[in-house]
C-alpha cells in the first residue's frame, strides 16, 4: 500500500439533503489525506427532480450525476455530493455511491451504510469510515480509476457493507500509481488552459493556498 | 479471452443498457452494445466476445433466437440472458437451450459481480486448453525483409535512423505485414544488437498467463506456481522488447506496463523485490489506437509513451512491385523445406500474383507459395497453381458489402485470371457472352486493364 502525493486538484463537495456537518467533514479530511487533494464545501444542493424514480421508491444515481456535471462551478473540475437518499441505477437493485469514469461527478450516499447486513446498527464511528471509504473510491472513478482485484484496495468493488469494512483505507500500489499519473495528467492539463489569464495577487495565492477544509456553506 | 476480455451487452432499452455497459466499464473490461439481435448478430460476425449478456425480450430477434446461434456458430461465447421479473419460464427455458446463466433486473450489486467473476474464470480455463492444444500444432518460422519497391527503401532508411536512438517505437500496419521482422531489424541495427530480442503476442494469452509471461512470477503466486519464473522483461534485459499486438493488453495491465516504462523496475507476480530493467521497448499493432483512446478502451498517456516515433508497414497491395523477388524468396525456402525439384515461377503466374490484392499481406503470399510449391507437379510453378488464391472467398478480409460489388470484384479477378479473354471468362462464370459484355458494361470494367 502506497501513498499518494499531495496534488492540486480541487474538489467540491455539496451536500443533498441532510446529512450532518461531521459526516462532511470526515469525508473532506480522508480525501485531503488520502488523495492529497484539495477539498471546499459549496453548500446546499437540490435534488434533481428527475432522479426520484416512484416504482423503486429510490434515487437514480445516474441521473443525479448527469445533473451535477451540468452544474457551473468552473474552478472545482470534480464535483463530490453528499446525501441520504437512497441510491439505484438502473441495473442494480442499489448502489452506495455512483461516479462518472473520467468524469467530474460522483455522488456517495450514507442510506446503507449505517446498518450491518443483519439489520443491527453500527457505530458512528464505523458509519463514518463506511462514507469515506465509498467518497474515496468514487472520486478515484472520476480520475479514471477501474475496479481492482487486490481484495484489500479502495478499489475493490464492494457490494455489501461487509466487505467496506475489510477495505483499507489506502489504495494498492497499482491504484497508487494511476492516480499518481491521473493526478498528474490533470493537473498539467488545468495549467495549460489557464496559462494566458493574468497573474494572481499574492493575496489570493496565500488565500489558495490555505490549508484545510474550509466551510463556505 | 485471448488479450483483453470482451463483452457484449444486448438490450434494446437504451438506459439498461448503458447501465450495464458503464458498470462493466468500471472493471476495466472492453464493452460493448447493440441495441437488438440483427445488430448483435452483425457485431459477432467481426469480433469474438467472451461474455454476452442478452436480453429476452427484444423487438427485431429475441434473445432465445440469438442464443441458438450463438450456441451454435460461437461456442466458446458466454451467454447470459436478462429478463424482467415476468418471464422466469422464458429463462428456465433459455437455460435448457444452452444459456450459461441469467438474471432478473434490476440485479442484486452481489449477484452480478459473483455471476461475471464465476463465467470469466470459467472461460479462461476453456481458452487455456484451447492454447495448451494448439501451441503443438503451431510452427515456427523465421523470416527476412525482402523488398525493391520504393515504399519498401523508405521503410529501410527509417529503420536505420530509429535504430540509432533508444526511443519506444509503435509499428503500424495490417496483419502479415511483417511487423515482427521490422522490430528485429530495428533490433538488429542498434547499439542493443548484442543484447536478447525478446517478443512476445500480446493476443495470444489470456489476461492472468499474459501478465505471468509478461512480469514473470515467484513460486506459489498462483496455484501452479510451482517455481519462480522469469518474465519477458526480465528476458529483455539490455535487448529488445517487441510487444506484438499491443492492443490486446488489457487496462489494468496498461497501467502496469506504464508504470514500469517510467520507473524502470517492476516485481514479478507474488513477488515484493524490484527488479531493475533496460530494454528498449518497441510495439506493433493493426488496430486504430487513437481512436480507441477515444472509445476509453486503451490508455491515451500509455499511447504517448508507446509511440514516440510512430511506423507504419505497408500492406503488401500497395507495393506489388516486390511480389516477384518476395515469391522467389519463398519458393527458395519451400524448395528447400520440401525437397521438391520447383525450379521457378512462370511469368504468367507472376502476373497473376500481382493482380490480387492480398488482404492477408506478405503471410497469405507466403502460404500461398507454399501451397503451390506442396501440390505443383511441374519445375515452374504456373498461373494454374495458384489459382486457388482467387478461390477462396475465406481469405478476403476486405470482404465487398453488396452482391453487387461482389459481383464486380468476382468479374474483375475471372478477367484477370483468363487475360481478358471474354469467352473464356464467360465459360468460367457460366454466362453467356453477351450477359458477360453487358455486366463489364454496366460496372465499367475494362478487360484490356485487367488483362496481364
Ligand atoms: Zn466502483
Ligand atoms: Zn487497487
């Protein structure tokens, strides 16, 4: 298991619907940490209208996400939403987090994750882990991340809350390097489109630069 | 599974399909759609799928239709069907037919990740024996460049100026060019000449024996690994490492591959000590990479690193001007391999030769030569020995899409075959001889061209 290096990416995170103040921020502090990404709350976010789908009584991750990636927000290049609803896509009864594969959008729902597969409840704790562990391997989809046979790796594919909670909270040595690369990638490309604009203050570079989630909502 | 594992998704409802094709994606498998069972028919006519996932219910063909022919014209296929909670009897009965599964939408998250994981494996065994089988059957052959014409002395120089640096080199051209033969000419033309030249196929394994080949493994890796084995970059140490087929490599090895491109070191399968490797790295492929790149199903920063100086091998149509002196070679070599008193090739013969247009490139001349050589009865091999060549339709590759151009493409060859002699050619098509100048009429051929 490997680290990854801190990067430049910066991503938003929006809440839909309620999902509490802590749950966020644990979620912003595991993907600074982990991914070494830069990470800002944007607030409260509707739900897409058309994601309810009324004969499953449940959420259509895909359309949410068609929605998000619409949505103008033109210094994050990748779009993280927060929510409790419960999640489907069409082929699959449920999901707990859905993304764009090289997309911008990713959506993570806590619905499923604060009971065991038996009905008994979990600790905040360990419901907490649960969301970071799918935040993380959701935005690792949208930087062109597949899913991994290392049975430990964020990038395994987890159906049921059982095996997230086997998952480490790191990414495999392959996984490591194609975000590495991925991070990269992107970053060269950010830096390319925006070279003509002017020069930065130093002031606006210091704020930039400001270490750490920061609550804008 | 040979290479990449492929995997077709049939369904006429757009939004289960793109569904299924996303969550697919997300694996790292190559996936594709077709939206009814005559597309689905179509697609499997050019390309070898592992798994299929077929819809019951669609409009055009249903999916019990097209499960009987893919039962039946592609064995080693996977089939499973996808039906809505009303049809149950449909899929117990699609399982009597010969489906290896099927599942109910929506699908549990668990039920689809066993169901893939389970077929995947299963299927690699059966193409494992299938390799096991063939790999005794298969022969051996070396080869060298031959060739006058000019596209032919442009390749020459660029190999020698590739030659002089350390770039990775992708080679592009159809399949029997000869790419393999330019990669060792490249080989043997640089500083690396003293060092292995090691290829391998990228095509020819399956996903886990092609990354045991490739990255070598420890004992016990796998089961099997019953001792530690060197890959073939290891192999490459110093020399050339050719990768033929490149396009085959699937995702997750891509990665692998880049990975050690940059770094310059790797561990073997099961293994934990980095190994340090220099080789120089040059790839081959006939698929269309750029575009892939935009299909999402090869890596784009892969590409980049794969194709710093980029060549492409001509096919063998486009320089038939060396079809002499490369069907002199060859006889040379059968005369030889079979012991057979076949002197020389008659003129006519020659001519002939350079009238069709080779879809399978210097490989079918090759076996061509060897055919001819094998059943001639004479000392020069003549225009009747190698008439099979326009024969058999199985050979085409750039098969015609209408009767009609199928049609003129068959006049044209009987033409060429019969020196445009019209009576002649008629009796060979069976049609008389005004049938025969109305025809070259309406498709504007003109015998005196095609004539040798
Ligand atoms: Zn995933
Ligand atoms: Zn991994």
């Amino acid at each position: 298991m490997t680290k990854v290096k801190p990067s430049t990416l910066r991503l938003g995170i929006v809440e839909m619907g309620r999902l509490g103040e802590i749950a966020l921020r644990v979620v912003a502090a595991n993907l600074q940490a982990v991914l070494g990404i830069e990470v800002d709350f944007l607030g409260p976010h509707e739900v897409p209208e058309n994601a309810y789908q009324a004969h499953r009584q449940q959420f259509d991750a895909g359309l949410i996400l068609k929605h998000l990636s619409g949505c103008a927000f033109p210094k994050y290049p990748r779009i993280l939403a927060l929510t409790n609803l419960d999640l489907c896509i069409p082929i699959l009864t449920y999901v707990f987090g859905e993304a764009e594969m090289g997309g911008r959008a990713a959506v993570v729902s806590g619905f499923r994750l604060r009971h065991n597969e038996d009905g008994t409840a979990v600790s905040i704790d360990r419901y907490y882990e649960r969301l970071a562990k799918v935040a993380l391997h959701e935005v690792a989809h949208t930087l062109s991340l597949y899913h991994c046979e290392e049975s430990l790796c964020l990038m395994h594919f987890s159906s049921k809350v059982g095996q997230l909670d086997k998952l480490h909270i790191l990414f495999c040595e392959r996984c490591a390097f194609m975000l590495q690369t991925s991070l990269r990638n992107l970053a060269e490309e950010f830096a390319s489109r925006h070279r003509k604009k002017p020069v930065k203050s130093d002031k606006q570079k210091a704020r930039e630069a400001r270490p750490g989630p920061s609550l804008r909502s | 599974m040979m290479g990449r594992i492929k995997i077709l998704v049939v369904d006429d409802e757009l939004i289960v399909r793109e569904s299924l094709i996303g969550w697919l994606r997300k694996s790292g498998y190559e996936v594709q759609g077709a939206e009814g069972g005559r597309q689905a028919l179509e697609m499997l006519k050019t390309k070898e799928y592992d798994l299929i996932f077929l819809d019951i219910k669609m409009p055009d063909i249903g999916g019990l239709e097209v499960l009987d022919r893919v039962k039946a014209d592609y064995p080693y296929s996977m089939a499973v069907m996808i039906t809505a909670y009303a049809s149950v009897e449909t899929a117990v009965e699609a399982m009597k037919r010969g489906a290896n599964d099927y599942l109910m939408k929506p699908f549990e998250p668990e039920q689809l990740t066993l169901l893939v994981e389970k077929l995947l494996q299963q299927k690699k065994l059966i193409d494992e024996n299938i390799l096991l089988r063939e790999h005794v059957a298969t022969r051996m052959r070396y080869e060298n460049l031959v060739g006058s014409s000019e596209c032919m002395q442009q390749l020459f120089s660029l190999i020698e100026e590739v030659a002089k640096v350390d770039s990775p080199v992708l080679l592009r051209g159809e399949t029997g060019t000869g790419k393999e033969l330019v990669a060792k000419a490249i080989h043997a033309k640089s500083e690396r000449r003293y060092g292995p030249f090691i290829p391998i196929n990228c095509g020819a394994f399956t996903e886990s024996l092609l990354e045991s080949e490739l990255f070598g493994h420890e004992t016990g890796a796998f089961t099997g690994a019953t001792r530690a084995k060197k890959g073939r970059l290891e192999m490459a140490e110093g020399g050339t490492l050719f990768l033929d087929e490149i396009g085959e490599i699937p995702l997750k090895m891509q990665v692998d591959l880049l990975r050690v491109l940059e770094e310059k070191k790797f561990h073997r399968v099961g293994g934990a000590k980095d190994i340090a490797v220099d080789f120089r790295l040059v790839c081959a492929t006939h698929r269309n990479l750029p575009r892939e790149i935009e299909q999402g199903t090869f890596r784009k920063d892969f590409y980049f690193r794969l194709n710093v100086i980029e060549i492409e091998v001509p096919p063998l149509r486009r320089r038939l001007d060396d079809i002499p002196a490369l069907a002199h070679h060859f006889l040379d070599r059968f005369r030889r391999e079979t012991n057979k008193p076949v002197m020389g090739i008659q003129q006519k013969a020659l001519d002939l030769l350079q009238s069709y247009d080779w879809p399978g490139n210097v490989r079918e001349l090759e076996n061509a030569l060897e055919r001819a050589v094998v059943l001639s009865k004479g000392r020069h091999l003549s225009r009747d020995d190698f008439a099979f060549i326009f024969r058999s339709g199985t050979t085409d590759l750039s098969f015609p899409n209408s009767l009609k151009e199928m049609e003129k493409k068959h006049i044209e060859r009987i033409l060429a075959m019969c020196d445009g002699n019209i009576s002649k050619a008629a009796g060979l098509l069976e049609v008389n001889r005004t049938t025969l100048h109305n025809k070259i009429k309406k498709y504007r051929l003109k015998p005196s061209d095609t004539a040798s």
